[in-house]
C-alpha cells in the first residue's frame, strides 16, 4: 500500500561467515519443481555463503521469513527462501507469493504506459476528459485540472485516504464486520471528497494512493475493460509472469501468511498472522491501482528487468517511464510509478510496498542490467528493504547458476 522512502541503498554488505550449515534445495526449470529435501542436489558453496549471509542478517531483523530475488543480465533468475510462514511455520518455498504492496503501481503505470503509445489516452490532458461527468470526480482536488501523468508522478496535489482516520475507521469496521467484503476504490476515493488540495498540479510532491485509484478509474474508462483483465492481456500472460496474480480476494493460490504487530498497522488486526485456514482476514482488493497484487521474487525481478529494460511493450515508453518530479530527497526523483536513485553510472530503478503483514521491494540496475527484490511476511519496518539490497545482490550473484539462454531459473531453500 504505502511505499517505503526510497533511501540509498546500502554500498557494502556484511563479509559472510564461512561456516557450514544443514541446507536444503529446490531446483526449478521454468517454475517446475524438479527436486527438494534430503535427496536434492548438493548446494554450491556459493550457495551456502549466501544462505548463511542471509540467515544471519534475517536473524538480526527478526523477520520470520524471506525470499530474495536475483536477475542478471543473461536472464537467468535466482530466488533463495528463508524462513516460513506466521502461525503455522510452514516452509517458505521458492516461488512463494508474498502480498506486494505498492510495487502493483509499476503495473498501473505501464499500462497507462500502453494506453498512451497506442493512442488510447493521453497522458498530459485532463484527466475531466474522462471523469468529468462524474460527480464524484468533480468534487476532487484539482479536478478541474490535474492530469493523468501527475497523478501517476504523485505530483498532483490530491490528499491521500490512506491517512485520514475517518477512512481508517471506516475499513476497521469493514474488517471486523465482514473480513471478506470489498471496500472498493470509489468508498475509498470519496474520502478525500471536498478536501484542499495540497497544491497546484505540478508544483510538489506528495505520496497519494487516492490518486492512483483515480487513475485506475480513468485507464478503465478510457480502455472500456476491466484493469484487471488489461493487466493480465497486456502485461502478465505476454510477458510469462505466471507468479504474479491479483489480490482482490481472501483466498490466493500459494500465499505466505504473513505477521502482524497490532501496533503497526492502523487495521487494528490483533491476530499474529495475516491468515487463518488458508484465508486472509481482510480482503485485500481495496488496494487495487494503487498495489492489488501477489507476487514472487523472481516475478519481481524479472518484471524489473523487462520494465526498466524497455522490454515490457511493444512500444518505446522509457522516455515517458523517466519523466520524473523531485520528491525532496537528495538524488531522488519520482517518474510513472518508478523511484530513480542516483545519477549516470549510479543511477537505479525500483520500488517498495507495503500492506499489513507484508514488506516488499525491488530495484533495477541498468548499468549492469541486473535486478534484485526482496520480500518478507512481516510488517513494514524502515530500512528493511535498503539493509537487504546490498545484501540480495551479493547472495545473488553467489547462489546464480550456469550462464543461460534467459528460460533458467534456480531455487534455493535455505534452513
């Protein structure tokens, strides 16, 4: 949901301990699993070291579980997996699907992206163009003026619902009421009904899930299909992001289930686990533009490498994907739902998200065309995702395998 601050990325990681532990290992083809357990191929020693580097560091976080992704430039994917799953301790496997928060705003963006450059709808025009004869539209912030792209940039001056107790008081109720029931993206959007903007479009920033909700609606209308079903014809099914799966429903296929600190997040869960049975105990879809998926790793770094690679579309958009806004931050600006760290040979590429129970985060760097995410099923904790970057790379690059014709994906199990 609410994205992490893009902080600088940790330049060195812990020297790794170099001892020997009891490790287990998944190893996939494709996403198939071909063997685990006692009787699976013996690990690399690369592969231990970066099992233990990450035990070690995820120990000292006291996360309950963990799964890195790593991409390099030959397409080759590694996914290591840590730890296991709150309330039942079920083993986090590679492939495992973690609730990935604000990260689904990269797909929002793309395709508004395709819509764009296939002249569908025009991202600097107003966004009354589409919703004006709406009511509820009317009454936002800037309505009358603001654009898709500033919407999308975070630079369009509307207030964020995510932060007004009213709404929070109002999906705690939802919740506690009827954990399976949808609080949809117009409830949510009509919270931020008659507030002051917090300034012209164009003239900050400021981080607003209202506003990309506000986009969905406009991709929606403009397309004349379901976001939804343009994320899966568009994006996921071309592009083979078989881990990635929208989370507009209690129940998701290979789910982890995460923890929760009652005191961290404003649903006021108080169980310790996201999940009881196999279901969630709220329904996740009130995310949708603005996150609304599940997603593995290795989905994660893949979809970073094609997207900030110029091979998610048909079509050139990295010019449109980079147009950025400054967020405050030194070396820091905000493109069409990217973080932008750095600058020429420094520069990177990503996000992070974060929904009760789950923390995640993904990054791209282009001069070496190599990605990495992390996610782990515990409450957001700042830093999290920076302290392990450095740290993913560096497993990564230890536990890849054999240079590949960019289909080989390799899964680690660690203790």
């Amino acid at each position: 949901m609410r994205s992490h601050s893009f902080a600088k990325i940790v330049t060195k990681a812990e020297r790794m301990i170099k001892a020997m532990a009891s490790l287990t290992i998944v190893v996939t083809m494709n996403g198939v699993a071909v063997a685990h357990g006692a009787g699976a191929p013996a690990l690399t020693n690369g592969q231990r070291e970066a099992c233990i580097l990450l035990e070690r560091a995820m120990a000292e976080r006291g996360l309950p579980g963990l799964t890195v992704g790593y991409a390099r430039a030959d397409g080759a994917v590694t996914e290591i997996a840590l730890g296991h799953s709150a309330g039942d301790n079920a083993l986090i496997l590679p492939g495992a699907k973690f609730l990935s928060g604000s990260i689904g705003k990269t797909f929002a963006a793309a395709i508004a992206m395709d819509l764009y450059e296939r002249g569908v709808l025009d991202l600097d025009a107003p966004v009354k163009n589409l919703l004006g004869t709406e009511d509820w539209y009317r009454r936002l912030p800037n309505s009358e003026i603001v654009t898709l792209r500033q919407l999308l940039t975070h630079s369009g001056g509307m207030p964020t619902h995510v932060e007004d107790p009213a709404f929070q008081k109002a999906i705690v109720e939802r919740i506690h009421n009827c954990a399976t029931c949808l609080f949809s993206a117009l409830e949510a959007i009509k919270f931020v009904d008659g507030m002051k903007a917090l300034f012209a479009p164009g003239q900050g920033w400021a981080y607003s899930e209202t506003g990309y909700l506000v986009a969905g609606m406009a991709i929606e209308k403009a397309a004349g299909a379901r976001y939804y079903d343009l994320l899966y014809a568009r994006l996921l099914k071309p592009l083979g992001l078989n881990e990635t799966i929208a989370s507009d429903a209690n129940v998701l296929p290979g789910l982890v289930s995460g923890q929760i600190a009652p005191e961290e997040n404003y649903f006021k869960l108080l169980p310790l686990t996201t999940m009881q049975e196999g279901r969630l105990r709220y329904n996740p879809g009130f995310e949708w533009t603005g996150g609304g998926l599940a997603a593995s790793s290795g989905d994660l770094v893949r979809w970073a490498r094609l997207l900030y690679g110029g091979r998610a579309l048909p079509e050139p958009y990295l010019h449109d994907l980079f147009t950025s806004v400054p967020t405050g931050e030194a070396d820091a600006r905000y493109g069409l739902a990217v973080g932008i760290r750095g600058r020429g040979a420094n520069v990177s590429y990503g996000h992070t998200g974060s929904i009760p129970g789950y923390s995640s985060g993904m990054r791209y760097f282009p001069a070496t065309d190599t990605a990495v995410a992390v996610q782990t099923n515990v409450d957001a904790r700042d830093g999290t995702f920076d302290y392990f970057a450095a740290l993913a790379l560096q497993a990564g690059a230890l536990a890849s395998g054999p240079a590949s014709n960019g289909s080989n994906f390799t899964g680690v199990r660690c203790p």
